[in-house]
C-alpha cells in the first residue's frame, strides 16, 4: 500500500488494499499505515520531490480506499451507547481533510458518536454545533501556520457565546504543538489519530 501510494497508483493501491483485508490485517491497521504513508508523500513534497499534481493523485488514491472500504468496515462497529459525543471540523480558510478524516474514523471506530462539520469550518459554526449538538469534545483541525488563528478564534467565540465550560475543545495538525495548545486554552493536542483517541479518553475520564 505504501510503495503504491508512492507511486500515486490508484489501481494498484486498491488491489494492495483488497489483499491486505484478505489476509487478515484489520481496517485500523490499514488506516495506520496510509498515514504513515501519506506523511512520507508530504514529506517528499515538501522537499520539492513530488509535483502538487502527484501529492493530489496520492491524497485521492487514499481518500478512495478510505471511503470505499475502510469506512464501511468501520461503520455500525459501534455497539450500545456511544463513549461519547464528539466533533470535528477543519478551520476556516483550510481545506486538508485527510488527517481530519481519519482522526475522526479512529474516535468513531474506537466508540465515539462522531458529527463532522467538514472543512473551512467558520468559529460560528462550530459554536453553533456546540450550542445544538451538547458535544463532549470538539476536534479542530488545521494544516496552515495561516490558519491556525482560526483555533485561537474559534475558542474566544465559545467564550464570549459563554459556552466553553460546556466542552472540552482539542486541536492538531501538522503545524499544532503542544505549546499552542496551551497558549490557546484548548484542552488538548494529539500529534496522530492513535494519540487523539488516547487523549479524548483520557480528558473525559474514560479508562482502557
Ligand atoms: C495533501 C496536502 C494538500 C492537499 C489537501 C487534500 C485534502 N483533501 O486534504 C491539497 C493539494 C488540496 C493541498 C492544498 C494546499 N496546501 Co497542502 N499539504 C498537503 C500535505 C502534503 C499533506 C497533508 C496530509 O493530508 N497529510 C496526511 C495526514 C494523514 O496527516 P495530517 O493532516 O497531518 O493529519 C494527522 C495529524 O496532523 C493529526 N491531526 C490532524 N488533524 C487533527 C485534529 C485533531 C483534533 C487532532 C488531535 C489531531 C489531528 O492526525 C492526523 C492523522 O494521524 C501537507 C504537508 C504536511 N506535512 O502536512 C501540505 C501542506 C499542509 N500544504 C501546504 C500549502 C501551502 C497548501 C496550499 C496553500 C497550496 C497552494 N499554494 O494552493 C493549499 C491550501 C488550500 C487551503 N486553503 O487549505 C503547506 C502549509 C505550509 C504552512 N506552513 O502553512 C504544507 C505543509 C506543504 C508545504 N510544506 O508546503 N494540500
């Protein structure tokens, strides 16, 4: 799966994925390991060793996946009452969704009711969401160092709508530190999607 999404061949990662379920490993394992690779593609971008048309082919080959097999895997997973409630959204002014996405399938996989406002998300909505929904978390994501505002600001308007106390609030993201989060007030930051499962567990008290 890796040494196709390196490649950015959709074909071929479809086919790696079928023979990985059929030999056992689980949709989590799979989810692990496309952000794993994904993280490598974003490296090698980064380097300026892959063109935006490759990192967008990549990203779509993966989305796909995710969305025709590992999501419907995961879906109806959940039995009983959910963990918890939470939701995520990614800031205003950014459009990643991938990390989102899968930070999202992991809380849900692991219990969690999950309500995903999507991306370019404005502190509006997600006060809105907050006010409507009750949720025990929201989850913000952002990509951008242009961006990352956008949580300071989503967090002052949970103050001022005197909602904050009501939820808890985590952050991440490539460019989200632990140190941000702290600056910001948000509750807390996980640096993967493994660690925000761990991290939502452990803000609402909820023992493995
Ligand atoms: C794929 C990608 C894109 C795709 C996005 C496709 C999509 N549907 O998401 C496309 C091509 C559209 C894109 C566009 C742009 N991009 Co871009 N993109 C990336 C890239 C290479 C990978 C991001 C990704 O999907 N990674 C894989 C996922 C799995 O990892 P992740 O997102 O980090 O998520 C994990 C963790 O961060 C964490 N996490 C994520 N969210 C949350 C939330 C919570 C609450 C928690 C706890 C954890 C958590 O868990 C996730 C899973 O483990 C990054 C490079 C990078 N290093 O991040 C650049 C990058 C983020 N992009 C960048 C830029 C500049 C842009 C553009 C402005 C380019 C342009 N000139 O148009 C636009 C912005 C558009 C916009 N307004 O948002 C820069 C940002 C630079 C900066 N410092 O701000 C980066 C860093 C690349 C670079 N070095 O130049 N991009």
């Amino acid at each position: 799966m890796r040494e196709a999404l390196h490649a950015f061949d959709q074909e071929r990662l479809v086919e790696a994925t079928e023979r990985a379920l059929e030999q056992g490993y689980s949709p989590q394992d799979l989810l692990e390991g496309l952000t794993e690779g994904l993280r490598e593609v974003g490296d090698r971008f980064e380097k300026g060793e892959l063109f935006l048309a490759e990192l967008v082919a990549a990203g779509e080959a993966a989305k796909k996946v995710i969305a025709e097999y590992l999501k419907p895997m995961l879906e109806g997973g959940g039995e009983g009452e959910p963990l918890g409630h939470i939701v995520i959204g990614t800031v205003a002014g950014d459009i990643h969704d991938i990390g989102k996405g899968i930070v999202g399938m992991m809380l849900f996989t692991a219990g969690f009711e999950v309500k995903d406002l999507g991306v370019d998300v404005p502190a509006e909505m997600f006060v809105q969401a907050v006010r409507e929904e009750k949720p025990d978390v929201i989850a913000m994501s952002a990509l951008l160092t242009t961006t990352l505002p956008m949580q300071r600001e989503t967090i002052e308007a949970l103050e001022k709508s005197g909602l904050r106390n009501t939820v808890k609030v985590i952050v991440g993201g490539s460019p989200v530190t632990s140190e941000w989060a702290d600056e910001i007030g948000a509750d807390g930051y996980a640096e993967d999607a493994v660690g925000a499962v761990k991290l939502v567990k452990e803000i609402l008290g909820i023992r493995e």
